[in-house]
C-alpha cells in the first residue's frame, strides 16, 4: 500500500514546496484538488498538468489521483434541471479526467456533495438520474485515458444522495463501466454506515466495486486523532490484497497542516510497520 497525502492540507504551500515537504515526512505521492492549482482548473492545460507531475517526481512522489472535482469553477452541478448547466458539468468532469492522466493519477474520487445534492423542491428520483447520466459520460472518458472514476459515498450531513457503499455499489452496477467504482471515506463511513469500516471492506472488497480508501477519523481529523481504530482497516486491506493508495484526507488540521499530516504518516506507518513483525 502506498500513503498519500491529500495536497490541500499543506496549503497555502506552493507546489513544489508540498511535494518537498510531503516526501521529508515519508508519503509516497500526493492527492490532488484541483483546485488548489488554479482558480479555475479547466485553464490548466495538459502540458502544465504533465509539469505537476515531473514536479512531483524529481521529490520522488507520485500524483496518485485527484478529488475534489468540483468546487471550482463555481456553480456546476450534476443534479440540476438545467441541462446546459449539467453539460457544462459533464464537461468539467471529463476535463479533470484529462488532467488526472496527463499528471499519472490512477484515480479520481468523486465527492463534490454541494454539486450533488438534491435541489428543493426537486424529486429524488429525477436528480438520481441525472446525476447516473452524468457520471456515465465521465465514466466513458475514465475508460477512454485508462483511470479509474470513483463514486464517494458521503454522509447524510453533506449530501442527500449516495451516503452508503451499498448505495454507490448499485450505482457502478447500473453504469456498469470497469472504469466506474466506488470507495470507502473512512470519515463518512463512520457517520453513515451501519457496520465498522474494517467489516464493509472485507464484505464489499471481494464484489470488485470499490477502488480506493481515504483515512480520516469521523471527527474530521487525522487517523490517530479521534477515537476510530484504524489497525483493524489496515488488517482488512491486508486480509483482502489491498494494493492500492491510502489518502490521508484530514478536513480540521490539529495543530496545523504540516503537523497534522506528520502525525498521521507516523501514526500509519507505525502501524503497518507493527501488523508485519
């Protein structure tokens, strides 16, 4: 298992300042918010995307995917009534998997839950299907570059649609595109789910719908810094062959950024150094 580090927690870093620190404190790559490298993403081009990630590797990390696709530019929704609106959507979708390839990223995880959630007034049903037509265009582009789309499930308090891994699981089942999967928030999982976190990997991991994990504690801190246990999770990614990226992906920094993702990557690899003796 590689370690990532959410890249907007070392804000307002440059760059390369994230990326040297990240590979002092021992993380393998950095996940990346596109928003952090641009006002509006959708300027970057495929030959600055392809820069980020030249820059990352010469501190020897990885740009291991992207997340947060949605928050600029503002106003984008895949829910909406206004299908120009929605079209707009789908091409920004499409564009962050562009640029997710260009920079060597296997992976985007779709979370965005201001952009998803059902407007008022609105049927549930409708927005659901808007919201599958969408991400069935962004899973087309997903298969086209070779990454992997992924579905965020979210807990109830940020979005009204998609907060369980069973719900999302019937949504890669009705895209059905190898392309298209779902993932375990360990933060939401923990406000949503009615079972740990170490038992829905070892019940959904085999079914081949999730594709990625992020490690956060529920009360939106770093691993370690609240009261979930995360030696089980990495047990039940062990047991189940994961190999993939962990994302630490705290949302409130104790004490600070740079503290904050030192602590975890300590915490982690202590961890893993542990479950190996």
């Amino acid at each position: 298992m590689q370690i990532a580090l959410c890249n907007e927690v070392l804000q307002p870093l440059s760059f390369a300042q994230q990326c040297a620190l990240a590979a002092a404190l021992g993380y393998d790559g950095l996940e990346v918010a596109p928003f952090t490298l641009a006002p509006n993403p959708l300027d970057l081009t495929d030959a600055q995307a392809r820069e980020y990630a030249r820059v990352a590797s010469d501190h020897g990390l990885a740009i291991t995917g992207l997340h947060w696709l949605l928050v600029a530019p503002a106003g984008l929704s895949i829910v909406c009534a206004d299908a120009a609106l929605r079209a707009r959507t789908v091409d920004a979708m499409c564009r962050m998997v562009e640029l997710c390839a260009a920079m060597g990223g296997r992976y985007l995880v779709h979370g965005s839950p201001k952009q998803r959630s059902v407007p008022p007034g609105e049927s549930r049903g409708a927005a659901l299907e808007r919201a599958r037509e969408c991400l069935a265009r962004a899973a087309g582009a997903a298969q086209r570059c070779g990454v992997t789309y992924c579905i965020e499930p979210l807990a109830p308090v940020d979005t009204d649609l998609f907060n369980t891994v069973s719900e999302a699981a019937r949504l890669v089942d009705d895209i059905g595109s190898p392309a298209f999967r779902t993932m375990i928030d360990c933060c939401a999982a923990g406000q949503a789910e009615a079972e740990p976190v170490a038992a829905l990997i070892a019940r959904w991991w085999p079914t081949g719908r999730l594709a990625h994990v992020q490690i956060n504690d529920p009360n939106h801190r770093g691993p370690g810094q609240g009261e979930m246990a995360f030696a089980p999770i990495l047990a039940a990614l062990q047991s189940v062959g994961y190999g993939g990226v962990l994302a630490v992906e705290p949302f409130d920094y104790v004490p600070d950024g740079p503290g904050c993702a030192a602590r975890a990557i300590g915490y982690l690899r202590g961890l893993l150094e542990a479950s190996e003796r």
